[in-house]
C-alpha cells in the first residue's frame, strides 16, 4: 500500500498567526492570509551521504529515525498523514475523505535531501488546462475540471539514491568490421557486392569509477504508475531537507524497502558496469564473457522530489494526470468523448452527401 505522509511542522505566521506554508520556486515559507513571508534557513553543510552496510546489516529492514502519524484511505488504500490545519481533509489520489480517528503511527528513514517544488498549485492548474484544451475530443466534464482549484495536489515522491565505488574486472572479445567483395550471379550477368564480416580478438581487463546518485523509485504503485515521461528531475537541485518544505503538501511514505532499492540499484550498476566494459573493449562491437563486479564504499540517502496529481473518473474508470512540480512537463492518459466523435463522423458524413447531391 501506499502511505504518504504531510508535515508535522506548523510554523504559525509572526503577523498573523496562521499556519505558514512553503513558497515554490523559493526558500520562503509564506501566509496565505495576510502575505507574510519568511525565509527558510539554510543548512550550513550539504545533505549526508549515509553509510548503507550499516543500515542493511546493523539496522535492518525495519530501520527508522523518526515516527509519524498516517490516515488509511478506505477507498483507494493509500495512506497519507494530514495536518490539523491541512484545508482538504481528503486522499490526495482519489479524494475520498479521511478520518482523523483512524490515525496510526509509522517509522521512517527520515529524508536527507529535498527538490523543492518550483510551480505553485495555480501554475500547475494553467498547464493542465492547457494540456486539456488541446485535447480532441475531450469531455466537457474534463475541461471543466481542469478549472477546479481543488482538482490538482502537489505530492512529494520517495526515491532512494545510490553512491559507490564500481570496480570490475572482465573477459570478452573486441570484434573489428571489415568488408569482403562477394560475386553473385542475377539475369543480368555477375555482379558484386560489399559484406561485412567480423574480425574477433580475446579481450581483458578492469574498469573502475565512482557512481553518483542512481535514483531507485521507493514507492510501489501498481495501479497508478508514474509516467515515464516526467519522471526526470534535476538532482542538482537538491537541497538539504526540511520540512518546511513540506509544508502545504502531502509527503509519500517509502514502501520499497532500503534492501530491495539496493537490489535494484545493483542490477543499474551492473549495466553501467557493462557500459563501461564495451568502452574500455573497443572496436566496432563487443561481447562480454564474463564480468566480476564488485561495489565499495556504498551509501544512499532518502530523498523525496515533487509532482502535482490529478484524477478524474470518467464511464466509471479512474484517470490520473501528472506535473513534474519542477520542471512543468505533463502526462496523462484521457478519455474520449463519444458524442463529440460520432457527431463528427455524422457532420462529415452530411456534409459528403451534400457535395455529392450538388454536383449530381
């Protein structure tokens, strides 16, 4: 299940006294009330780097550095904490309401670094209505939806984020192109034509280098799969977590644990790995017999990266649409409207009649 958590941090405004939310594409924690804004302090040093045998072999699986509270979706089954003063008591995925009652509280590997979003949830609107607009044929009712300001919610992804040391020492062979004349027999005599053949040569040795954040998705979410299109972030942006960048929006909960992100970050090692071997190799093409891979100096960090989410039921299905909270890109998959198209079809099919009445 997912589990999506909201910060516990509720820092009232000094004018004011309302709850300060954070300010996209700033480091400003602003009232939404009366204006005040305030700055966000800034970590002296950069987000750490933790040490993952550590967290694999003395932790565990079960490891965590801070507790919160998390509310259950009855409806859709993810699970999200809200804070008092969150204005939408609903799940941020389907918009079912939650019930406060039903709080429990959860452990997590607390994050070591944040993008913070970069569009504000009227932006996010502007591109999804855009996005709609263009859209042949799209129900009337999606449209309209795009104009709802309670439509789109900004949602802090998980990701776990890998560093190490790559050395790998390996056997294959190098294969040179090179061309033979070839003679063939057609109707019109003996022709000639260039084949490529391969020259192949034993090849050996080791590549080594130092990997640097190789992102692991940490949440599981069958039924709503990220697109792949605006799954990119640039990591450069990372800064060093704190909640008060979460402020104002719903934080998922990891649930693909620390060792099975390790796992899978393995098997995106192993390919660099082979990347470089074909590099180090040479030649017009490579095969690789055999690869010892071996990673030194792991550590990772929890990291948690933003995305604006939309849903809409449509003829009893359920569409998900998404904004990569920095970078603006949009992806979605939408319904059709089947009235607009047959009405099309029928006017086309009019207005061929027509040209065939006129000129008969």
């Amino acid at each position: 299940m997912e589990k999506t958590v909201k910060s516990e941090d509720k820092k009232p405004c000094a004018n004011c006294g309302a709850e300060l939310r954070f300010k996209p594409g700033s480091h400003q924690l602003k009232c939404e009330y009366c204006g005040y804004e305030e700055f966000i302090e800034q970590a002296k040093n950069s987000f750490e780097e933790l040490e993952l045998e550590h967290y694999l072999k003395v932790v565990g699986d079960n490891a965590y550095t801070e507790t919160i509270d998390v509310l259950r979706c009855k409806n859709c089954g993810a699970n999200q904490h809200v804070e008092e003063n969150y204005k939408a008591l609903h799940c941020v995925y389907c918009g079912e309401p939650l019930i406060k009652e039903d709080i429990e509280k959860e452990g997590w590997i607390l994050p070591g670094a944040v993008v913070p979003f970069q569009l504000d949830a009227s932006q996010a609107r502007g591109i999804f209505k855009k996005w709609v607009h263009k859209i042949w044929f799209a129900p009337n009712k999606l449209k309209r939806a795009a104009l709802n300001p309670e439509s789109i919610h900004g949602l802090y992804l998980p990701y776990w984020t890998f560093d190490a040391n790559l050395f790998a020492a390996y056997e294959g062979q190098r294969g040179d192109y090179y061309y033979e004349t070839e003679r063939y027999r057609t109707k019109n005599g003996v022709q000639t034509r260039q084949v490529r053949k391969t020259r192949w040569s034993y090849a050996s040795g080791t590549v080594n280098g130092f990997i640097d954040d190789i992102l692991i998705n940490a949440s599981e979410k069958k039924r709503r799969e990220l697109p792949k299109k605006i799954a990119h972030w640039n990591l450069k942006e990372l800064t060093a977590f704190s909640s008060k960048y979460l402020a104002g929006f719903v934080t998922e909960k990891y649930t693909i644990s620390l060792k099975d992100g390790h796992h899978s970050s393995f098997q995106r090692a192993k390919g660099i790995a082979h990347n470089w071997i074909r590099t180090d190799i040479g030649g017009d093409t490579q095969q690789i017999h055999q690869a010892n891979i071996k990673l030194s100096d792991e550590t990772f960090k929890h990291i948690l990266l933003p995305v604006y989410i939309s849903s809409y039921t449509y003829n009893n299905k359920e569409y998900y649409f998404y904004v990569n909270g920095q970078t603006g890109v949009i992806s979605g998959v939408h319904p059709y409207s089947f009235w607009k198209i047959f009405l099309l079809i029928l006017f086309v099919i009019i207005v061929i009649a027509g040209i065939i009445f006129f000129a008969q």
